[in-house]
C-alpha cells in the first residue's frame, strides 16, 4: 500500500514537472520545489535503510550513470561536498517549513563541526560549513552555529598568503603546481570571510576577501573574461607566474564550473561590498558564459571540449550559474536585470526538464553533471552540489516573485 502510494505521487510529480514551462510560457518554481521535496524524502528514505538508522556522518556524494542508489563518503575535510546535503536540508525546510527535514537538517549539520576545531585543510572549508551552519544560522539564528562559523573564518583566513594577495587553495598541490595555487572555486568561499567580519569577526577577514577577488580580477581572466581554473602564484614573492587548468580540458581552456564559480563569486562580493567594480565585472564574466551555451543552456562540460557536440554536459554549472544569475539580476536595472533573470528561467526550465531531472530513476534531483572529467570520475552523474544549487536557485526564485 505505501508503495503504491509513492509510485501514485511519483506519476503525479511526473505530471506535474512535465508541466514546467510549457503552454504559458512560466516556470512553475513552486512544482519545483514539491518535486524536490518529494526527492528528498526519498533519499532520507534510502539513508534510513531497513533498519530505520540514519549514519548522520555518511553524506550523500554522487549517484554515478547506470546506478540509481546514492553513493555516500564519511564526513571529513578531505570529502570537499560534505556540507551541500545538510544544505539541501536546510533549503528543503526553508520552502516546506516541514519540521521533521529541519531536525535532519540538524543532525547532519552537527555531524560537520568537528572541521572548526581543526586546521584547515583546503579553502573548501568554506564550502563544508557555510552550506550546512550557514544556512542554518540563516534560518534559526543558533548562536552555536555563528560560533562555529567564526571559528571556521579565523581557520579559513590562515590559508591567506600576503604576498601573493590571495588564499592557498589547495596546500597539498603547492609542488604539483610549482607554486601557490589559488583556484576560481575558492572565490566562493569568501562569502564566509565576509559573513564574518559582518557579524562579530576580526574586520581583517573582509579586507583579504577583498585583495583575494581582486587579485583574481587581475590575473585569472583572459581579454575576452573567460578564466583560468588555476592561477599559480611564486610561492616566496608571490608574483604571478601562469594560468593553468586542473579540471578542465586544457589551460587555454573554459572549464564549465569554473566560469559558474567566477560568476557566483562576483555576484557575491557585489552583495557584500557594493563595490560597483564587482558589479561591472561580473556582467562580463556571466555574458561570456551566455555567449557560448548550446541552445538548451545547460554547458557542455567545458565548453572548448573538442567533442562538442558530443561532449557531457555539466548540470552543476548550469545550477550555480542560474542561481547566481537571479541574484545578479536583483541588482540591475530592469533592461540589464531582465536580461539576467530571463536566462536563468531558461535554464531552470531547462534543468527542471524530463531530460534534466532524475524523476523516478533515481532520488537525486538532476542528472547530467560532470565532476572530474580529466580525472574520470564523475562524468554524466547526479552530484549532491548539482543539487544544492539547484533548489538554492528555486528557493531564490520563489522569494523574487512573492515580494
Ligand atoms: N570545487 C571542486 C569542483 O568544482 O569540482
């Protein structure tokens, strides 16, 4: 009976998704969202087991192409995505105000604080904590949540290398790079440093957030504002040496996800400075990224990969990308910022399509996204970050339209 009963909302959630961005031309945000709660239940479902016990330290990763189960990895700060499920949680919450998803939010969140007593490991301590206490702090206003994100600011701030003008990423690659590496995806992690000096921490953490956006301005960009995955700094005087990739197709050229994080990144030291100069840059980056979509917006993995039109496509981009760009848009005029929110309505209807979401094959969200393709891993996959940043673009979208 109760199989039958998910297998009835399963059709009807088909029915209902099928509906998005048809006949009248509207992205239904609110179909969206069910179908996502609907996902997540299911996935708590699968997380239960038939013994009925979650491991709250076992955190859904991937659901790789062929399989229909999430793999999951032990929370820790060497596995960067830990902190996007609690997030998924807290988002979930956020547009059902459903009380049981807030108290998985929170055992799942607490799974992560040991990474604040810690030193950091990689800048994507950003990523683990300002998903997870980020949100949640946001919605429930914890104070042992804020405390553990200022303590994760002050760990991330010590990965910030003066000279350079920009924080280490990744200090286990520093010989593998020949230098100081700081990566395009580290600019989001400057949302946390700004978030702290905003709200109790050392103001210092704002101004390195500052000269890390703008050393990356100056030298992780080519003239036609695509970027560099990877800049490499000297590691002793800190000049500049090369641009080079690491998970995209070649250093010359423009991995998917990178562009996506770059637009994010300034899009968020826009809203946390107002400095009108993010504000020009960003437009820039976010019509390079425009100018080279197919015509179903969703990226191919890189978008120079010489197999095009071939190639895999990259969901995760295009969910980063769209959320980022709602926010843009609420920062423009309206001829700009129409412009803006236009493209990303198409492609969260694109992503909300039969040929994007997971629907009934798996309990993932979306399907379609590449995580390492020069690695081999991840290529054609669910990813939990897909996710993430897709329901964080609907939950953005609904409050754009119930002001
Ligand atoms: N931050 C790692 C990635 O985007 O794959």
């Amino acid at each position: 009976m109760k199989k039958t009963n998910m297998y009835l909302a399963g059709i009807g959630l088909l029915f209902l998704s099928a509906c998005a961005g048809t006949n009248d031309n509207s992205f239904r945000v609110d179909r969206s969202l069910e179908y996502c709660h609907h996902q997540v239940t299911r996935t708590l479902a699968e997380l239960r087991g038939e013994e009925g016990q979650i491991d709250y330290t076992l955190i859904p990763r991937n659901i790789l192409k062929g399989e229909a189960h999430w793999n999951c990895r032990k929370a820790s700060e060497t596995e960067w995505c830990s902190g996007f499920w609690p997030g998924i949680l807290w988002y979930d919450y956020e547009a059902t105000g459903d009380v049981q998803i807030r108290t998985e939010a929170e055992k799942f969140t607490a799974a992560l604080g040991f990474l604040a007593k810690q030193p950091a490991y990689d800048h994507d301590l950003g990523f683990l904590l300002f998903c997870s206490y980020g949100n949640g702090y946001r919605l429930t206003g914890n104070p042992e949540y804020k405390q553990v994100l200022l303590n994760a600011a002050d760990t991330l701030a010590t990965l910030f290398r003066p000279r350079a003008g920009t924080l280490l990423s990744w200090p286990r690659n520093v010989k593998m790079f020949g230098g100081y590496n700081t990566i395009m995806d580290n600019m989001m992690n400057l949302e946390l440093l700004l978030w702290a000096a905003k709200n109790g921490g050392n103001p210092y953490l704002a101004d390195i957030a500052v000269s890390h956006a703008d050393r990356t301005m100056e030298h992780q960009f080519r003239p036609d504002y695509t970027c560099y995955h990877v800049a490499v700094y000297d590691s002793i005087s800190g000049e500049f040496l090369r641009g080079v990739t690491h998970q995209g197709y070649a250093d010359s050229s423009t991995w998917a996800r990178g562009q996506a994080w770059a637009i994010y990144g300034y899009t968020l030291m826009y809203r946390e400075t107002k400095d009108a100069r993010y504000l020009n840059f960003v437009q820039k980056v976010a019509d390079a990224y425009l100018e080279r979509l197919p015509e179903d917006k969703i990226p191919y993995w890189d978008f120079d990969a010489p197999d095009i039109p071939n190639a895999p496509r990259d969901a995760s981009a295009a969910a980063v990308t769209t959320s980022a760009l709602l926010e843009l848009s609420s920062f423009l005029p309206d001829e700009t910022g129409t412009k803006y929110k236009q493209a990303a309505i198409e492609m969260l209807t694109s992503l909300s399509s039969e040929k994007y979401q997971s629907r009934a094959s798996k309990p993932s969200f979306l399907l379609h996204s590449t995580g390492h393709w020069p690695a081999g891993s991840e290529i054609d996959a669910s990813i939990i970050y897909a996710d993430y940043y897709y329901i964080e673009a609907l939950v953005r979208l609904r409050k754009m339209e119930n002001k």
